[in-house]
C-alpha cells in the first residue's frame, strides 16, 4: 500500500472463470485480520468481519461462519444478496488460515500474497495481499472499479 495510513480493504472480484475474495491490507492491517480468525477459532459464532475490525472497508460484505461436522458448507461463498458473502471455517480451519496471513504479516518483506482455499467445489478462493496494490484500488476513486465516474468526463 502507498502513501500515509492503510486500513484493511476487502472485496469480491467477480469473473466467469476465477472469481476472487481479495484482501488487501499492510502488516499490521494483515496482523489484525489473524487475531480476527484466532479469536473465532477459539470461540466460535457467526463475526461481521467489517463490525470486528472498525475501518475496514469495501463494498462486499463478509461473515465469519463456523462449521461443524461433513454436511457444513465450508469455504467462501456468495449468499443471496448483492455483495454478500460467508467463510464457514471450523476451529482448526481457522487456525490455519490465521496461521498462514500471520507468517505473511511477519515475514519482513515489504509485499507479497498468499491465495487460500480449502478445495472444496464452489467455494471462492481468497487471496491475501499485502503492499501490492494502491490504498485506493478497491474504492470507487480508482478506474478499476465498477462504480468509478471519470470526473473529466462530460
């Protein structure tokens, strides 16, 4: 990330053929995203990820759902409802996730990324990013995004 004070952004990048749930973020915003998913490993219960960590932003909205047993509908996954979406995690899978966006938060090295699936059908895979993309990238001020309005335009 670029320029004075980070917040952790996240969003859905739709495609036909590889959709992805990016998070992008710095160290520290990738450190608070880990304690995020070891606190719900430890205790379990449905988490508005953006209520949990005050600042995030994006235009998606996410929720933490734990999984129990070999019915539960594990992975991240689109919900009724633009811009909604859920990441069922058991314990231990929530442990590994934070695992992993931990050693990426503390490697020391100014960028990098880390894409996250449990390889189950349907689910959408989530990349965790760090120091790759402009603090703008997923606001609606930057031309990649769906909702950017040119302000030179007539």
């Amino acid at each position: 990330m670029t320029g004075g004070a980070t917040v952790l952004r996240f969003d859905h990048m739709p495609s036909d053929f590889h959709p992805l749930f990016l998070f992008l973020g710095d160290s520290a915003d990738l450190a608070a995203l880990a304690d995020l998913l070891r606190k719900f490993a430890e205790h379990p219960r449905p988490v508005d990820v953006r209520e949990a960590l005050p600042g995030a932003g994006g235009r998606s909205r996410l929720t933490l759902v734990p999984g129990d047993g070999p019915v539960a509908r594990y992975g991240l996954r689109a919900v009724p409802g633009e811009g909604t979406f859920t990441w069922v995690l058991n314990a231990w899978q929530a442990d590994q996730v934070a695992t992993r966006i931990g050693s990426l938060a503390d490697n020391g090295l100014r960028s990098g990324n880390d894409i996250i699936e449990l390889g189950l059908d349907g689910e959408i895979p989530v990349k965790v990013s760090k120091g790759e993309f402009t603090d703008d990238f997923l606001t609606p001020r930057h031309h990649l995004d769906p909702d950017h309005v040119d302000p030179g335009a007539a």
